[in-house]
C-alpha cells in the first residue's frame, strides 16, 4: 500500500463491524451486498475469514474493490472519504496502528464497531428497521422488505473472540443504553477492559451507575 493510494484501505487488516443480525462487515459503508453471507458471528474465525483476506490481498496491491465504491463516489465528488480520512489519520486514529506498527500491512484486529441488537426509541432518518425497531411501523406500511429479530442476537464472536490487541470498541444499536444489562455484561468482558470505549447514543436515562 503507497502512502497515497489510489483504491487501498486500511481498515480491512483492523477493523470489523458487527450489525445487529450479526453479518459482519469490513466497514461500515462496505457495500453489503458484496460480503458473503457466511462472514457473521457464527464463524469460528471472522477476521481471518477467507473474504477478509481477500480484500487484505486487494489493498496489499491497491486494486479496485467493488464494496468500497461509496468512498470512491465520495471522493470523485469532494475529493475526500471516509476511506482518506482514515488513511491519512485526518479524523484521529480510532485505536488503528501507527505506520511503524504495520498499519494497512500486517493484519491485526485493533478496532471494532459492535451493534448490541436493534431495539432503539428513536428513528433517525440515517437509519431502518435492521438498525431501529422504531422503523417498524412505517416500513410495514411502505412495504418495505425486512426480516430482522427484536432484540440482540446470540454472539459467540464476542463470547469467544481474541481481542488481546483490541484498542478501540464503538458501541452502537439500536440505542445501546436500552440494553443495559447486555451492555455491562460485554464491557466487563475481556472484549472491553483497557481499551478506549464510545457509545454511539441518542442518551436514554440509565438506571445501573456502574455505567
């Protein structure tokens, strides 16, 4: 990977983002359409995931990728993305290595986006029914095609995974304080300890203090 390059990207060798049905993605504007069923938490080894590597193989060589094509639209029309940003550090380093530790080079899990379920009280225009339950009633009458259980999804990932060079852990929902039980369980676990957490939240008043 150049220092510049034209299609490469980091996160593949970093990153991991975990949805609410448990699929997991390269990122979070990956293309979903493009990612085999079969990468989600019921694999014994996500990350090393053939697909993964793939991708890994792709970047190594700053070939086109077909599921980063909203980075590439971004930057064709203001010369910048998502996918810049996190090359280049512009936006901070989210727990991503630094160049001297093989950044976009050797692969090594550092950083996580985890989606406790999709139960939430809100419905942000950015988000649907596989991100809000509160989409339901409206996506219903637009006929708007779904099949996503209420509620948090069975993780093994999470339960099993190794996290010993995690850094960074983005919670996100659904509204992740309306699981708070589940969300104390996971940051007590090996997945959450000494590392930098942010919750991504429409804040809902919690009960538990130790949160």
């Amino acid at each position: 990977m150049t220092d510049t390059p034209k299609y490469s990207c980091v996160m593949p060798f970093h990153h991991m983002a975990i949805r609410p049905d448990g699929r997991i993605f390269p990122c979070c504007v990956f293309r979903q359409e493009e990612v085999p069923e079969d990468l989600n938490v019921a694999h014994p080894d996500p990350f090393n995931h053939e697909y993964m590597n793939y991708l890994r193989q792709k970047m190594s060589k700053d070939e086109y990728v077909h599921g980063c094509k909203k980075c590439y639209d971004d930057e064709k029309s203001s010369a910048r993305s998502m996918r810049t940003d996190i090359n280049s550090g512009f936006i901070g380093d989210f727990g991503l290595p630094t160049k001297a530790e093989g950044k976009g080079k050797i692969k090594k899990l550092t950083n996580i986006d985890l989606a406790l379920s999709n139960v939430c009280n809100n419905k942000c225009r950015m988000c649907m029914p596989e991100l809000s339950t509160h989409w339901y009633s409206d996506a219903k009458k637009m006929n708007y095609p779904f099949d996503i259980p209420k509620g948090i999804v069975v993780n093994p990932f999470v339960e099993n995974g190794d996290f010993s060079k995690l850094k960074y852990l983005k919670l996100l929902g659904g509204e992740p304080l309306l699981e708070q039980e589940k969300l104390i369980n996971d940051l007590r676990k090996e997945l959450a300890k000494e590392k930098q957490t942010n919750a991504n939240t429409g804040w809902v008043e919690h009960d538990d203090k130790s949160l």
